[in-house]
C-alpha cells in the first residue's frame, strides 16, 4: 500500500469498516511533553496519549489514534477568532495519528469546540498562503467525519464546520 492509497481509505471509508478499541486500557503509543515545573525551577516531563484507536477491518495493518493533545496542559492558550461564534469559545485541539504497520505515516488536527459539542479539522492559516487562510480540505473533513463518528458523533462536525465557514478545498497532493 502507498500513501495515496492509504488516504484513499481514509477519505472513502465508513464508520461501519473499522473496529474501535476499548480505550479502558493502554494505547501503547505514549508522547512525551517538557512542561514547566508548575511554579518552581525546572522542568517536568509529562506522558501524554491517544485516548481512541480503531482497526480497519478489510486491513488489520492501517489503525487510527485520536485524541493526543496538540498542546498538553496549554488549553487556555489556543484563541481563534471564528471559536467566538459559539456559545462556549473555548477550544481544544488534538491529533489524529495514522499509523501502518505500527509506524506513523499521517497525522491531522483536529479541534474539539464548543466546549467539546463538536469536532473542525485544524484549519490552515495565512501563513501558508492567504488562499489557504482558515481553509481546510476535503481529506480533512472526511477524517473528522470519520472519528467523530467512531467516536459516537452523529455528523455533529458538518455543521460545525459550516458554523465557522471554513472552505473546504481540494486535497493538495
């Protein structure tokens, strides 16, 4: 299998043809985060990790992870102007990891918004190109889609993401 091929799944593919992990136990992919040392001198290092995973069925070689925190214990410090549109601004973004044959091959970003009622791929920012600013593309959003569902979502994410107006553009590879 290639990369597109393997993007391919992931954008085509339906809740129903992946099996999700009882997340009760270890994930087994741990990250580790160099934090502050919470007031006093020095640094602690902190473990962080997925809190989902799921298989796909017809492949048992792809699996997801989700839920890793792109900034651990920094919440407060995430601010997006478009987040203002809801009730509850506050936002917490997070990783989907795309692994084969245990490596990681793919990974997007994911923002849990609205106190945590629904889920936006991480948009792009002008930083990339001002075509690009708080775009996201149609992998993206099929992602999203994918693990809100696995995740006991029902297309929560598809307003959400109408709600702050992203454009949703063509995959770029």
């Amino acid at each position: 299998m290639n990369l597109n091929e393997l993007r391919q799944i992931l954008t085509e593919s339906r809740p129903h043809q992946w099996w999700k992990l009882d997340a009760t136990g270890p994930l087994y992919r741990n990250g580790w985060v160099m934090t502050s040392g919470g007031g006093r001198e020095g640094h602690d290092l902190e473990v962080t990790w997925h809190h989902e995973a799921a298989v796909y069925r017809d492949d048992i070689d792809l699996t997801i992870q989700w839920g890793m925190d792109m900034d651990p214990g920094d919440d407060d410090r995430r601010h997006f102007d478009w987040a203002e549109k809801f009730i509850n601004p506050k936002v917490h973004p997070w990783w989907v990891d795309v692994f084969w044959r245990g490596v990681l091959v793919d990974r997007y970003g994911v923002v849990s918004v609205d106190g945590g009622h629904g889920l936006v791929p991480f948009p792009h920012t002008a930083g990339e190109s001002p075509d690009w600013h708080n775009a996201v593309t149609e992998r993206e959003v099929a992602v999203v889609h994918l693990v809100d569902h696995l995740g006991g979502g029902h297309d929560r994410s598809v307003n959400y993401i109408q709600q702050v107006g992203f454009r949703v553009v063509p995959d770029q590879d």
